[in-house]
C-alpha cells in the first residue's frame, strides 16, 4: 500500500512536524555530515559572512556553521526551532521557505539540506532562496536520488510529507532554472556511499551559484 503523506497547505505539514518532533525529537545529522556541507560550500575559515539554513529542523547544521559564519535559520515548525535553540545560537525565524523574511542579496550562503524535497511550493521556494542569495553567494542543496536502491525497493515508504525523490539530472535540470549549478557531489558520509556510483547513490549535494 502506498502510503504517502500529502498535505496541501504549509500550515497542516507544520502541524505534523510539530507533534512528529515534540512526540519523537527532531532529526540528528552527525557532525562528520554538517563538515561536509561547510566544505562542499568551501567554508574553510572564520568570517563575518552571513550563511542562512532553510528548513533548519534542529540546528544541528547552524550548530556547526556558527564557528565559521554568523547564522540564521528558518524553518516553519515552532517545535523544530524550540528544540534547534538548545543546539545552536544562530538567529531562528518561524517562516515559510515560501516566503523568506529578509531583504533581497541578504546572505553570502544558502543552504536547504534534505528539506527542499518536502516544500509544497517547492518552485517559489527555490525562488525565494535565490533572491536572498548575494551576487557573489553559493547555495547548498541535498535532496535524495530516486535512483537508489533502496527507495525504488521501498518506493511506497515516504515518512515524511510531501517527499519527492528525482534523479541526478531531474535535480540538476530543476536548479537551474534558478542557479548555476557549479558542482554536485554523492553522497559520501559512509563507506558503502563512497563505493556507490554516483547515479546510484542515496543523495546529492548540488552546490550552487546565482544566475
Ligand atoms: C527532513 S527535515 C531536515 C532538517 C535539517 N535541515 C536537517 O538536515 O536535519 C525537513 C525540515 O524542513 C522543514 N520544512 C518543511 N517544509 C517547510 C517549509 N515550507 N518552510 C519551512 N520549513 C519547512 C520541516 O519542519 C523540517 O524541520
């Protein structure tokens, strides 16, 4: 039985993350994963740019970004940013990615880390991240390949709302109606996604320039 979960407005997917995170906690990413995000952005040293996180769930991305940049999160779970201020200190904002609150060319990094794929309005998201994004600025995106194994095994298991799955090139053709698309790279934070080939891999990072 497929058993997608649909919503059609942000307001009652906000709802399901909200008791999903206040009953079970919000998703943890490890800091080896968070480390590669920098690095992909080729975040190497501290400075005084400006990174914004959208779809920031519990912080732990900002938590490891806030060493190097100053950092913003948006996300619009109330729970996910009452659980995300415990683990980092970035200024966090209850918002829509459909509708991001600041001022054009506000941020020197974007970054949308396995949230992208659950926006609703995923188009006008991507618009807005743009928009924010400085002349000069680079985006990080990590969606998940509709080509991995275990999803086409288990294609009918979405566990979260609204998720879409595309292929490397579905990704890449979608961005750059926003972006330039710089550089994508596989998922490589185990062994097993280091052997994988790319086409097969579980997910990718598309790192991204502005048009
Ligand atoms: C799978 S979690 C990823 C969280 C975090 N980026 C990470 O890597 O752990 C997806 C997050 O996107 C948020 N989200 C989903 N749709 C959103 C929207 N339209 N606007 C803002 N946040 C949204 C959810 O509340 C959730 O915290």
């Amino acid at each position: 039985m497929i058993k997608r979960i649909a919503f059609n407005t942000d307001e009652s997917a906000a709802e399901w993350y909200n008791k999903r995170f206040s009953d079970f906690g919000v998703f943890e990413t490890t800091k080896k994963y968070n480390s590669l995000m920098l690095e992909w952005l080729e975040v190497k040293e501290k400075t005084e740019k400006k990174l914004l996180d959208v779809g920031c769930g519990g912080g732990f991305f900002l938590k490891q970004a806030e060493k190097f940049l100053k950092c913003f999160g948006v996300d619009f779970s109330l729970e996910a940013l009452i659980q995300a201020k415990k683990n980092c200190n970035a200024d966090l904002i209850l918002a829509s990615a459909s509708s991001l609150p600041f001022k054009d060319r506000s941020f020197d990094f974007v970054s949308c880390l396995g949230s992208l794929e659950h926006f609703i309005e995923m188009e006008k998201a991507l618009n807005e991240m743009q928009r924010v994004l400085k002349n000069k600025g680079k985006a990080n995106f990590y969606v998940p390949n509709s080509n991995f194994i275990l999803f086409k095994l288990n294609k009918a298991t979405y566990f979260q709302p609204n998720e879409r799955l595309a292929s490397l090139n579905e990704w890449r053709k979608l961005l750059e109606k926003f972006f330039v698309v710089e550089k994508d790279f596989k998922h490589t934070h185990n062994s097993l996604g280091r052997l994988i080939p790319k086409n097969l891999t579980y997910s990718f990072s598309f790192i991204c320039s502005k048009k």
